[in-house]
C-alpha cells in the first residue's frame, strides 16, 4: 500500500532527518526542524520512474569540457548596466535567480523595468504575480511611463498552472513574484510552509531548466534580514541578489550573495525615484556627499566591491564613557573587529580607551566585509579621540595585523586611481601596495607599521 514518506528540514542549514529532534546534527542549532511531505512512496520501480521524470534537463552522452559548446546558449542583456554587473555580465538561458530584499525596497518595481524594457526590445515575458492584482501592477506600470504593450501578465498562485501557460505562452523570461504565496496541489499544506516553498520552488526550477527560460524568484526576507523559507531553496537556485536599502534613503544597493556565472559580493547601486529605480553609474561621489565643515573623526576610505573600488566616507566618535563598561557600536562594519582594532591601537599605538564610548559608521548605509578599511578605521578614531582634523583630500586603506603590521591589500594600484581620479592628493597605503610607476596627481605614502601611519598623519 503507498505510503505517505515525510522529512524533517533544518531552516538554517537545510539538513535532512529521518525523526523530528530538537537540534540539528548537522548546524548544532536548536528548535529549527520542520516537518516536510516528500510525496508517497510506493514500489522501487515506481520511485524510479519518479526520478526519470522529475529530471530537470536534457539527457546526453558524455564529453570533453573542451568540446561543450558555449554559443548555444549566450548571454543577454537585462537592459539596466548595474543588474548585468551583478549578475557577471547578463542573464544565462535556463538561469534562476532569486531576488530577496526587506519590504518597499524595489524588488517588484526593479523587476518589472526589466520585463517591460526587454519585452518591448523583442523578447517574450511572463509576469505572474501572486500577492499583487493585475490593476496594481498596470497602476505601477503607468506611474513608472513603462513600455507596457507587449508584457504579458497573469495572476495565479498555482505552479502547475503558471507552468502550463508558460508552456503555452513560451516566455523566454519569468518573473514568479512571489515563491512565499505559491502552492503546489500535491502538497497538503499552506502556501507559505516550507514544505509548499520548497516544492513549488523545485516545480519552476525543473520548468526553467527544461526548456532554457530565465526565472526570477522574489523572496520575502525576516526580520533579521535573511531569506524566508528553508535554507535549502539557496542551494537550489543559480543567482541570489539581495537589495538592500530602507524606506527613509532613496538609495538601494543590489548585492550579489550567491553566482553560479559570476563574481560574487558584486554591488550594483540604484536610486528610487518617481519614475522607478535608476542606475548609478558613479557611486562614489555619492557616498562622498561630505560637509563643507570640516570635523574630527571623518576619512575617506577606499573598498574594493566585486570587480570595482568604491570610496566612502567612515566616521568615528570616541567620548568619555559615563557608563562602568564603555560602549562599542559599529554600523556597517564588524563590531568584533572594531573591539580588537581598538586593542593594537593600545598595544602597538599607546592610545588608551578603555574608558571611552567608541561609534563608527559607514555613510551611505554601506555594509564592509573586507579588511581594507581596518587602517581608516583606526586613523578616524585617533582623529575624533585627539580632537583634530583629517585633510580633506586624504584617502586610507590597508589591513591591520595584530603585530601592528600594515598587510598589503587586492587591487592596491586601482584603489589609488580611483581615489586621483576623484581629486584626492594624497594616499596612506600598506608599503607593498605602492605602485611602481607614480600615478599622476597623488602623493602615496607607503607604511609598514602603525606608528608609521600615525606619524603620517
């Protein structure tokens, strides 16, 4: 008699097991196990037709990497500059990306550009949405002056029928907005469970790779800024954009988590005006927005971002603690690297601040995940405790050991002329990021130790 075969999926890391428990083996987490349908199980042969069936490509014989043939399925353009940056250069045939962002950030607005500008360039779309009415989006549509005669829309939330349309309509892009509100009839749970997401996800995903369309997903995110959903739907996608950004900036940043095509951590920045989101194309000068005063505590910085350098603008407080054990607060950047920075400055700077409430951020809402502003951090925090200020045309970058060292960074001698091509004189680096040949303009100032970029300044 068939049998009705269930899982247990850890939300975190995505892990398999056979009985609910309270931890995951796998991640070591706790309480983050839900119960999940795999469908009925019935005879071995029976369970391999399932398999012959749910295979998500084309069967062929077996070649030489050499001999695969790249041509046959090119790249194209997604119309928008930023959105082919992140994605390593445009949308791959038979590609599923899935886009995840906090609520009003831009995810259906930014999507629906990109249907009408290629549907309106010659390519057939598909825009199903789920949680929107088709009036909505027309509405959207309209207040954006969007080409909006050749997209082709549906409302539904059923897999199987988006999948028989598309079958039908043949669209070489789909836009599924969103996977959170769809529902597969063979699953016998909520839309929203993470055994309907995970299901109906695979559905689309199986649709995509067969017959070579382009998949956007939207995802809803939690509180915490993370993915809703099970962690496995990561694992099964290709592409994983998160737009970033809150309601009171208009400025939204498209980060790259995840590319199968691409480089990953790539940025694209946009700015959300009355009509839609508009690329940026030179990101700098608006993360370095300074004031015309001058104060303490504020350096320019330079990051490298996917394939680009990127300056922005650092700030540092340090104030008398009233409070028995200091505050230490750092937005946009690490705050466990803030905590040990501020200790071989002690160590190997003689500065001491124990006693003292330490903030810093990263203007522009910028997050920073690499080393390179580990030595800017350090000089805008001398700067606000010594209460002097930093020129203006000055520009750090350059990681910090715990020896007190200054260890080279990537990308040494584009960060240096980015920072010339935008009127910076003068550039503390580490020694071995100083070019060769003097790039014209700027004055860089090679240091080895801490104490040497102390004295710098």
């Amino acid at each position: 008699m068939a049998k009705q075969k269930t899982a247990y999926v850890c939300n975190d890391c995505g892990a398999e097991h056979g009985q609910w428990q309270g931890q995951c083996i796998a991640c070591k987490a706790w309480n983050t196990l839900s119960k999940i349908s795999l469908g009925i199980s019935s005879s071995p042969a029976a369970s391999a037709d399932f398999r012959r069936e749910g295979y998500a490509g084309e069967k062929s014989n077996v070649q030489n990497l050499s001999d695969i043939d790249l041509q046959s399925l090119p790249r194209y353009s997604s119309s928008i500059g930023e959105i082919d940056r992140v994605l390593g250069g445009g949308l791959v045939p038979g590609s599923v990306i899935l886009v995840g962002g906090n609520p009003g950030a831009g995810k259906s607005t930014i999507l629906l550009q990109i249907m009408c500008k290629l549907s309106n360039s010659g390519r057939t779309a598909l825009y199903v949405t789920g949680e929107e009415s088709l009036q909505q989006v027309g509405m959207r549509a309209k207040r954006l002056n969007l080409p909006e005669a050749n997209l082709k829309m549906l409302a539904e939330t059923n897999v199987e029928k988006i999948c028989q349309e598309a079958q039908e309509n043949a669209p070489e892009l789909l836009v599924v907005d969103s996977i959170q509100v769809m529902h597969s009839v063979d699953v016998p749970s909520a839309p929203g469970s993470i055994s309907q997401v995970r299901e109906s996800a695979a559905y689309l995903i199986q649709y995509a790779k067969q017959t070579n369309t382009v998949l956007f997903l939207v995802g809803h995110v939690t509180k915490e800024g993370h993915l809703a959903g099970p962690k496995v739907l990561e694992h099964m996608i290709d592409c994983f954009i998160m737009l970033e950004g809150s309601n009171d900036t208009k400025y939204r940043i498209l980060r790259g988590q995840k590319n199968r095509f691409g480089a990953v951590n790539e940025i694209g920045v946009f700015a959300m005006t009355e009509n839609g989101l508009l690329e940026v194309k030179n990101p700098s000068a608006i993360f370095l927005a300074r004031t015309e005063e001058d104060a303490p505590g504020s350096l320019v910085m330079v990051l490298w971002e996917g394939t680009r350098p990127l300056l922005v603008e650092i700030q540092a407080l340090v104030d008398a603690s009233p409070l028995g054990n200091p505050r230490r607060v750092a937005v946009g950047l690490e705050q466990n690297r803030l905590a040990m920075l501020l200790a071989v400055l002690h160590r190997h700077g003689g500065l001491y601040m124990a006693d003292q409430d330490v903030f810093v951020n990263v203007v522009g809402g910028v997050k920073v995940s690499e080393t390179s502003a580990d030595l800017a951090l350090i000089l805008a925090i001398v700067s606000s405790f010594k209460n002097f200020t930093l020129s203006k045309d000055l520009v750090v970058f350059g990681e910090v050991g715990l020896a007190g060292e200054i260890r080279p960074v990537s990308g040494g001698q584009e960060r240096i002329v980015e920072a010339a091509k935008h009127g910076f004189k003068k550039a503390i680096v580490p020694k071995a990021n100083v070019p060769k040949k003097q790039v014209p303009g700027i004055e860089v100032v090679g240091v080895a130790k801490l104490a040497q970029a102390l004295d710098a300044i």
